[in-house]
C-alpha cells in the first residue's frame, strides 16, 4: 500500500476547518433581532452587529437593526448618504469569534463636515443646481440615474462602501438607493453630464445578498 502524501493529507485538515459561525436577523428594535447561527462563505471572517438610521424626504426616521457575516475589510469603513431628500448613516460594531455578535449597537449620527461638496437633486430636475455638503464620512459625490440622460436621477453624497456594487454595506440601508450608480470623489463632478456606462455600478437585488 502507498503512503498517502503529505500534501493530500494536509489539504484534507484545511478542509475540514469550520468557516466561522454569525447570528444573522434583521429587525426594527435589538430586542426582536435575537439572531439564529449561521455559517459563513470561506472568505468572510469578521461577525458585524449593525444599525442604520434612514431619514425620508417626509421627515420620518426609520431604523433597522442587522446581525450577520461581513468582510473584514469593512469593518472599519464608513457607511452614509446624503442624497437631499434622503439621508442615512450606519453605526457597526464587528467582531471575529463564532457567534460573537450580540451587542446592541447604538446609533451615532455622522454629521461633522468634511471638506467635499457635491450637487444635489432628487427626480428629474433640468436646472437644478443645489448643493451639498458632505459629513465626514461622505468622501465620494454620487450620481443615480439613467444611461444617456443628462439630469435625470439622484445626486448627493456617498461613502465610497456603497459605491461598491458587491458591498454587503448597500444592505443595511435597504431600498434608499436604488439604480446605476456614478461615484466621485471631486467636488462637484456630479454634475450634468452623462453617466459613463463604463462606470455605472448596477445595484444588485438586495434578496440576493448572501452570507
């Protein structure tokens, strides 16, 4: 009988290492967001307990809490949007051990200004030269709208972590931003000219989101 080389049976201990475990949920409050284990994709070795704080063109305040996997890579990366009618800002908390992720995050608000600017719109607003200045958080202006149209769409400011099209970020605020998006970071490139189709960044279905 053959011995069985060494690099077949390392390969077989790595495989059979366990990814790491995440509560996962998403709710209104903490206190119905209790979380049930789930494993993670291979890659993804960071645990995040996380709340957002949505504030609607009519004033209304919506907040939702999340429990779930999430690359450590963005852990440490801000999540907010000021799109003039709308504006969000993500408060997150990660951390790396099986099911670790309990804590009950409070929100923060990220309002010190920074240093960009951008337009600002929202719908189809042909002479529309608004402006906004972005929180400390905000470093990129963005564009939401369709290919070939000059001011149609949304415009505001944006942490480059929801430029991202594959950025778990984008669940945490839901539906607020939704279509292709353009993102800069100059003040005022947002302006009014067309969408680059090479840089458009198609929102993926939130449903599709995975762990």
């Amino acid at each position: 009988m053959e011995p069985i080389p060494a690099f077949t049976i390392l390969c077989a201990l790595l495989h059979t290492v366990s990814s790491l475990k995440c509560l996962t949920c998403t709710a209104e409050d903490w206190a119905s967001c209790l979380g049930t284990e789930a494993t993670c994709d291979a890659s993804v070795s960071s645990c995040v307990s996380a709340i957002s704080t949505v504030l609607t063109g009519g004033g209304k305040r919506v907040t939702k809490v999340f429990r779930s996997c999430y690359p450590t890579a963005l852990c440490d990366k801000p999540v907010s949007f000021n799109v003039t009618t709308s504006s969000g800002h993500v408060s997150l908390k990660c951390c790396q051990t099986d099911s670790c992720n309990t804590e009950h995050v409070t929100a923060s608000e990220d309002r010190p200004l920074a240093k960009l600017e951008c337009y600002g719109s929202f719908g189809v607003k042909p002479k529309c030269r608004s402006k906004v200045k972005c929180s400390a958080s905000e470093d990129h202006c963005l564009k939401i709208g369709t290919e070939g149209r000059r001011e149609d769409g949304v415009k505001g400011c944006v942490s480059k972590s929801l430029c991202d099209v594959d950025s778990p970020a984008s669940r945490f605020i839901q539906d607020s931003l939704t279509g292709r998006r353009f993102c800069c970071k100059t003040k005022d490139c947002n302006s009014a000219r067309p969408l680059d189709p090479s840089s458009l960044l198609i929102l993926i279905p939130l449903s599709a989101f995975f762990l």
